[in-house]
C-alpha cells in the first residue's frame, strides 16, 4: 500500500477510553511516523522509547523527548494526548527508554488525579521544547496521560 506523504502533518483525533469518556490525541501524518522517526530512531539522536504493541505484541520504537525529571523522580508525559504509544505503555506496564546509547527499563505507573495534575503542571512550566503547542491545543488536563517511571530489574 503506498505511503500518502502530502496527507498533512498532523491532526487531532479522537477516541474512547474503556470507561467511554472521550480522549484527544495529536496524530501525526506518514512523512514524520514513517520516514523521520525511523532515521531518527536509527541515529540514536533522541531519546527512544520501546514498548510492546497492545495489538501486534511487536517491540515497537518511539522517538521522543528524554523522560521528564520533577522532584528527582521520572517521568513519561504525552503532550499529544492519547498517542499509540502512551495507550501501549498503559497496556504493557513496562517499557525501555533509551538515552545517549544507555537503554534502562522501568515499571510505567499512570498517575490519575492530584498527582497526574501536579506532574502535568510541573511539566507545563519548565518545557521548553515544541510541546508548549500541542498542550495548548488539547488544553483538557484529562488527554495527557501521565506515567511514573520506576526502575525495574526485569529481564528484557
């Protein structure tokens, strides 16, 4: 199946969670999922997130930014709202992040409530990367999903 690479860059969707509430999410278009984030996966240039697909049980690899670090503790937070790849962390419990060649892995906790709006308003005031845009463009606390990242001995 050929690759539309002038479908735009990105869109917001929409879907629903399992209690049926709707969630937003910030999709991006085939150029940036399907030719730059593999180059950028390969390079080692970003940080990199790997986790098992909830449907396809594949080890799937995301670049993104390094884990948010508040309180000296880390953390996993989706300014696109509910991405493929947060909705499989969620599934999985555990994911591997690597940063500057080192890949650790962690048990990915997903914080609710005071705690996940705590972390998120942390989060908001200190970016500074593009990620400003897409929490102002999804601005219900609600779509971001929020993780803790606690180290795991697990095997890989």
């Amino acid at each position: 199946m050929p690759i539309d690479l002038m479908r735009p860059l990105e869109s917001t969707e929409t879907i629903h969670d399992a209690a049926g509430h709707q969630r937003h999410f910030v999709h991006h278009g085939p150029l940036l999922r399907r030719v730059l984030n593999p180059i950028s996966v390969f390079l080692g240039t970003d940080a990199v997130l790997f986790v098992r697909g909830r449907t396809s049980g594949r080890r799937l690899a995301v670049p993104m930014d390094p884990p948010f670090e508040w309180e000296g503790v880390r953390y996993l937070v989706s300014p696109l709202g509910e991405t493929h790849w947060a909705r499989n962390v969620r599934a999985a419990g555990v994911c591997e992040i690597r940063v500057r060649g080192r890949t650790d892995r962690f048990r990915a906790v997903e914080l609710a409530g005071a705690e996940h709006d705590r972390i998120l308003a942390a989060y908001a005031r200190t970016i500074t990367c593009g990620c400003r845009m897409y929490l102002r463009k999804l601005p219900d606390p609600a779509d971001h999903p929020v993780f803790r990242l606690e180290a795991s001995a697990e095997p890989r």
